[in-house]
C-alpha cells in the first residue's frame, strides 16, 4: 500500500518560494504547481529518471491529490493527533533531513532559518499527514493473508521471483558505553560545575559558546529564541515553564544529556529561554568495560550457566529484541552492513562471536555479540523456507487492492478537481 511521503511534502512549504499557479483543489485544500515540481524533481532524482516523463509527473499528482483526500477524510472521521505524536515526529523528520545535509548548520543555512522555526513551519503539515497515516492504520493496519490467499498468491509470481541469496538467523546482545552510570556522572558533575560557575558572576552565553553540546543554539550563547509548548522535550518544558524571568534550573536530565536552563522572557503559553546541553559521551575506559562485560556473558553462555536468551533480557540495552531474547531476524546476505557479515560468515550454527564494535548512526555506537541460529543456503523461493517475506508480499497486494477500491470511494463523495 501506498506509504505517505511525509519528508517530501513538508519540504515543499519550506521550499516552494513563489506560489504560481493552483493546479488542483481537493475539498479545503490545494496542490501548487511549485507542490508538484519539487516532488517530480526529487522523485526523479531518486529513480534517475527524466522529471520530464509525463506518467512520472501524472503519478505524483495523483499521489498528491490522494494524500489531501486522505487527510480530508481523517478530518470527516475525527482522526485526532496529539502534540506529543507531532512532536516526535517532527524530531524525526529533523534528524533525517539533518543525516541528507550533512550537518544541522547545513540545514540551516539551506532554509535560511534556525532549526526550531524549521520545526514551528512543519507543524501543521506534520499533523495532517499523521492524521492520514492513522486513517490508513485504521482502515487497513489488520488487513492480513490468509495461509490459503498466500499460497494462491505464490503460484501466481513464483516463476518471476529471483533465487533467494543465503540467509542468516541472527541474534545479539548489545551495550551502550553511555548508559554506565560513571559516565552519566561524569557529565552531570560538569553540568553542576558550570551551573555553579554562572551562580558565581560566569557569562552564561559564554560559557554556552565554549561547551554546551547542541550545536544549533550554541553559537547563540544556547539562545532557544521563542518556542511554543510542545516543541520542546517534555523534560526541558517541565522545568522551563516553571521558571520566572531570568531565573535559573538546576541541573534537568533528558534524552539528549544534562541541561542548565535560564528563562529569559514569556509571552501568554511562548517562552524564551536559554539552556547549556552537556551529553553523555564515553570514553576508553567506558567502552573497555562494555567489551569485557560482553565477554564474561560470552563465557558464561558458552559454560551453560545460562541461556544467551535469559543473558538478552537482562542485560541488552537494545530494548527493542531484548525482550524476545536479543533476536535481530533473518536476513539476507545483501541486508546485512559489512561488520556483520564479516561477524556471521565466520560463525557456525549456534555460535557466539567475540565483542564486536556496531555503529547506530553517526553519533551512536556500542558493542555486541552475535549468534548465528541458522544459515540458510542460496535457493529458489518456497513457501517452506520464505513463507514470512511471501506473506509480507502478499498483505502488500491486498491491501493495495483494497486501497485502490477505498480510494475510488473517496473520490466519488468529497469534491477534488485537476485544474492544468
């Protein structure tokens, strides 16, 4: 079914400088002939093709027009969406384009504007294409094969389907060298030593200059500017909203590190306000002792004194298979990043590997260790040994049925209209 291209659409209000021309109207909304430009372009871009195609540029339009019939019946349906989901996700439509520019500064300087009014711009796009995602959720997040549709399914695309590459069950167990206690420490002792520096007749925006760690207010002297309730995390808000004019917090803990905080002015539920952002950074000892925990659970699942699954719940910091005993899934060999091939293809059935360094993004690292479940060898697709990713391919094209039949519906009883 037809994702909703949320990075795509929002980056056209930042964008699109001169409103030229209505090209359609659907309900209470309208798309903009610079709205379709950006999109052909980047679409183009993406699939190294000619932005020129008149049945790329016909297909985004009616993307377009679809996704505003979507939001129009989210709002006939009563969708609602809370601050805190726009919230969360405008944080991650920031941290990906941040990844695509490189930089929060190149961000910044392409927009021509500072990331929380990037933010604040993005608002109202955000909420309605979540609207729009939870009416698809609600209409089709259930819809599921049957073993008998996926069967019918297979025999319909198995002669087009390639031959599968070798796959590999994997599971891990992984630390972050952030979350010892020493380290956290460590960054709250420096946080109170500037928060008691300021106290003292130290210049915050000075000291914000020199060591705060959010590299978009601290050029500014760690100058927020005016934000709204809801822009900030609920830790940072909880604090800043009880503070009167010019006061100081104490030292706040929140998902990005420690922060001071000084309330500068407020005008009705807006606030002004300043802040110095310590994060929790490791260090050689920290990652030291990540890799030596690693291997006495390596040792002690190897000895039997208890399963790799009891040793996953307990102690991984990956919550998110933590909780089904540290499983990754399977993968396909073409899935998997280079340091972890390099890991199972040396691994037989059953083994575990040594502690092995694993980069999450450009700023987030740990370490872990693997074990190899099961190797797959290359083969012709089956139901026996693919029946998850047939399955998976076979809700797509339910649902997309579906879908195709839901949205004729929609374009029969709220008014839209092409008018290029």
């Amino acid at each position: 079914m037809k994702k909703i291209l949320l990075l795509l659409q929002v980056a056209v209000s930042l964008n699109a400088q001169v409103l030229d021309k209505v090209i359609a109207v659907i309900d209470n909304e309208i798309i903009l002939k610079s709205e379709l430009e950006f999109r052909v372009n980047m679409e183009a871009t993406q699939r190294n093709m000619n932005p020129a195609d008149s049945t790329l540029r016909r297909a985004i339009l009616n993307s377009l027009i679809e996704e505003k019939l979507m939001y129009a019946q989210a709002e006939m349906d009563t969708i609602k969406v809370t601050d805190e989901q726009v919230t969360q996700q405008l944080e991650y439509q920031i941290n990906y384009f941040i990844q695509q520019y490189g930089s929060r500064e190149k961000l910044e300087q392409v927009y021509g504007m500072p990331i929380e009014k990037i933010k604040r711009s993005l608002q109202e796009d955000t909420r309605k294409n979540i609207m729009a995602q939870m009416l698809q959720q609600k209409k089709f997040g259930q819809v599921e094969s049957s073993r008998k549709e996926v069967e019918e399914f297979f025999s319909t695309i198995k002669d087009s389907l390639p031959i599968v590459q070798q796959k590999f069950h994997i599971y891990h167990i992984f630390q972050n060298p952030k979350t010892g206690e020493r380290i956290k420490q460590k960054a709250r002792d420096f946080a109170r030593s500037l928060l008691d520096s300021i106290k003292g007749g130290k210049d915050f925006a000075e000291l914000a200059k020199k060591y705060s760690d959010d590299p978009g207010s601290q050029p500014n002297g760690g100058d927020l500017g005016f934000q709204k309730r809801g822009v900030l995390v609920p830790e940072f808000e909880a604090t800043a909203y009880a503070l009167a004019p010019n006061q100081l917090s104490n030292v706040v803990e929140s998902p990005f590190g420690f922060h001071i905080i000084q309330m500068i002015e407020r005008r009705g539920d807006a606030i002004h306000a300043r802040h110095i952002l310590i994060k929790i950074k490791a260090d050689d000892e920290a990652d030291l002792r990540s890799i030596e925990f690693l291997n006495d659970i390596r040792d002690s699942i190897v000895r039997k004194v208890n399963t790799f699954d009891y040793y996953a719940k307990k102690y991984s910091d990956d919550k998110e298979n933590a909780r089904f005993g540290g499983e990754i899934g399977t993968f396909e060999s073409s899935q998997l990043d280079k340091g972890l091939t390099d890991v199972v293809y040396k691994l037989k059935e059953g083994d575990i590997s040594y502690p092995k360094r694993i980069e999450i993004d450009r700023t987030t690292y740990g370490y872990h260790i693997v074990k190899l479940a099961e190797r797959i060898p290359e083969h012709k697709a089956n139901l026996d040994l693919d029946y998850p990713e047939i399955k998976r391919l076979s809700d797509y094209a339910k649902k997309q049925k579906l879908y195709a039949k839901w949205m004729k519906e929609i374009k029969e009883k709220i008014y839209w209209e092409i008018r290029s």
